[in-house]
C-alpha cells in the first residue's frame, strides 16, 4: 500500500513538472513611450483628428508573437513623464525580454518652472543641473539635462532585462528653402549620443522622416501629413508614415532582436 501511495505521489509530480513545461512561453511586449506624437489624445483614437506613430505601429508587428503597448503620454517631456508618474506606472510592466521604444524632446524645450507645465530640461547631453522650485508639484526639484533624463530610462529598461530603443523625435512641418527644418544638432544628436553612452540601440527618426520629407517636397508634405493648423502633430496618413519611418529604422540596426518580430513584406 505505501508502494503505491509513493508512485502516484511521484507520478503526479512528473506530470506537475510536466505541464508546467509544455506551459506556452509569454509573448515579449514592446512598449513606446513619449510625448503626443507618439500618442495624441487619451485613448489614442485620433483625437481631433491627430495621431501618434505608436497609435498605428502594430500594423507592422505580427502580434500572434509580440504585444504592442503604446504608453506615451501627450504633453510630456523626458522629465515631466518622470515626475508626474507615467514612468512609475510603465516600468513594473516591463519584463525581461520586452522592448521599449522612447522618443522625446518637443516638449523639452519648454520653460523649467512656468506654472502651466513646468516640464523643460537643460538642454543637452552632460551632466548639469539646476535646483528649482516646481510650481505643478509646490516642491523643490533638481532639474537635468535632456540627455541626463534619456540615459536614466536606458538604464532603467536594462535593469528589468528588456532591450531600450532609444528614436529621435519626428520632424515639425516647417521648412526652409524647400527642405524641412532637422534637429540633427539639437535633441537628434543629444539623443544619439545618450542611446551611445546607455548602450541602447538608435533610431535616427528625425534624419529618416526629414529625407523622405526633402524627397516628397513641401508641398505634398504639407497637405498628406499635417492639417492646416497643427505643424506637429500628424493626421493618420503622417502618423502611419512616421510608424514605417520606425520599422524602416529598426531594419537598418544590426543584430536588433527586434527584428524577428516584424511583419515580412
């Protein structure tokens, strides 16, 4: 009798480990995070017309392998999508094996401590500071630079055992002399650098959407992508070619495991 008691105690062990085996992996999820050229409106949905490129990107994942999760938050900078929360609501999401994708910098360029938004960085790459008084918060807060605020996602997302992307910011409809104004030596080089010196993996947006901008031209640029009033924010046709402009991105990076999980053409 105890013979028998022990082998079904050990065979329903094994079949224990078993199941616990043949349990199907977890999908990887890619995460984007930004400001509302990522993601315009609450929910994502095309509010007033406008859209992010994260709103339209699964469109070029197979999704049957990889969840798509667009957690960017308009009218945030690097900073203020620290400070007011986002990023501590984001980042016990992320597992190891995820990937997340992170442009900032429209927003950076604002004031450091006006009472609307309070959400500008220093600019640049180093290391500086400033002690200031946040009138959103009504506490004292140390301000850093741009690429300071980027560094610090790269090194979060590396700790939780996903793969930061770092993707420099779309460009606005503006233009001269018939090419579109870049911000190669701004926030594009500054968050070049940043991925650089984080170990992340980059993705020169801003250079790939602008050449295609030069190429297309003013003029058609200015009635597909943009409506009249807004040179920031797309309509869905700018956002989805802002998405592509992504994927054309992540295809140029060598050895990004990311890779495998787009969509073949």
């Amino acid at each position: 009798m105890k013979h028998t008691i022990k082998f079904i105690f050990f065979a329903l062990a094994a079949l224990f480990v078993s199941c616990l085996a043949m349990k199907p992996e977890q999908k990887p999820t890619l995460f984007t995070i930004g400001d509302s050229t990522v993601r315009h409106g609450s929910k994502g949905m095309g509010d007033g017309g406008r859209w992010g490129w994260g709103d339209l990107i699964a469109a070029y994942f197979d999704t049957t392998k990889i969840t798509i999760k667009n957690e960017a938050l308009g009218g945030t900078s690097s900073r203020s999508f620290m400070y007011r929360g986002r990023w501590a609501a984001v980042l016990p999401q992320i597992k190891k094996g995820d990937f997340v994708i992170m442009q900032f910098g429209h927003n950076d360029s604002s004031p450091l401590d006006d009472t609307a938004r309070a959400r500008g960085t220093i600019k640049g790459n180093g290391n500086e500071s400033k002690e200031i008084f946040n009138p959103i918060t009504k506490q004292k807060e140390v301000v850093y630079t741009y690429g300071w605020y980027i560094r610090k996602f790269i090194a979060d997302i590396k700790a939780k055992g996903a793969t930061p992307i770092v993707a420099s910011l779309i460009p606005r409809n503006s233009w001269k002399n018939g090419n579109v104004n870049r911000s190669v030596d701004s926030y594009g080089q500054w968050a070049k650098q940043a991925a650089e010196q984080g170990g992340a993996y980059f993705v020169d947006l801003n250079t790939i959407a602008s050449d295609h901008y030069d190429l297309e031209g003013e003029q058609k640029v200015r009635a597909t992508y943009f409506n009249s009033t807004d040179g920031t924010h797309t309509i869905e046709a700018g956002a989805r070619f802002n998405a592509q402009s992504v994927v054309e991105g992540l295809n140029q990076l060598k050895d990004n495991p990311l890779r495998k999980y787009l969509k073949s053409k």
